[in-house]
C-alpha cells in the first residue's frame, strides 16, 4: 500500500501556556508587547504578577485573512511591524514561507496582538 500520511494539525493563534515564573510583564516582554495589551484579553486573572503553570494566556486578537491580503498590508492595517507578525506567526514567517514571499490564504488566521 501507499506509505504516505496525511497529517492536519489545528493551532490554536495569539495563545500562551504559562512557564515557572512568568507574568503578564514577562510575555509581553517575550511577544513584544505592552502589558497592558496582553492585560485586556486576561484582565480576569487572579494574579497577573504570577501566573499558573500551564495556564493558558491570550495575547491578542486574531484577524481572519482576506482575499488579497498580504502580510505587509495586514500588519499596516493594525499597525504593527512586520517582524513583530511574523514573531506572533512562526508559522507564516518559516524559511519555506520566506521563500514564497509569505504567501496568505483566505481564511487563514493571523495573531495582530
């Protein structure tokens, strides 16, 4: 028989599992962001200063792709650098993305902290 597998892996965008230590200050430091930012999806939190281990953080929102939409255009519109999108999108900004021009497809999400 065919050896082949296909795979379909769902990622979940703009989330965080909390480490030892962190804080909201820390992952904003990470993700390159204001407190304040990571704050507003998570201002619920018992304890910002000290997070759970393994406690699950939203960064930001997320933006659904659009017909014609290029990442250079997506991060004007939420007005964010392009490095910082592609630190918040490792997926979109891989060497292979890279090479095809950080190729977006229609519907695709995108992490706009």
């Amino acid at each position: 028989g065919d050896p082949s597998v296909c795979v379909v892996i769902t990622v979940s965008r703009c989330l965080f599992c909390a480490n030892t230590g962190d804080s909201l200050q820390t992952v904003a430091q990470l993700f390159h962001t204001s407190w304040s930012e990571v704050w507003s999806g998570n201002h619920l939190l018992p304890d910002p200063d000290l997070l759970q281990v393994e406690q699950i953080i939203t960064l930001g929102p997320t933006y659904v792709v659009r017909a014609g939409d290029d990442l250079d255009h997506v991060a004007e519109r939420f007005g964010v650098a392009l490095p910082d999108m592609l630190l918040w999108n490792p997926d979109v900004g891989d060497a292979s993305a890279a090479a095809a021009g950080y190729a977006l497809h229609e519907m695709q999400e995108l992490c706009v902290i």
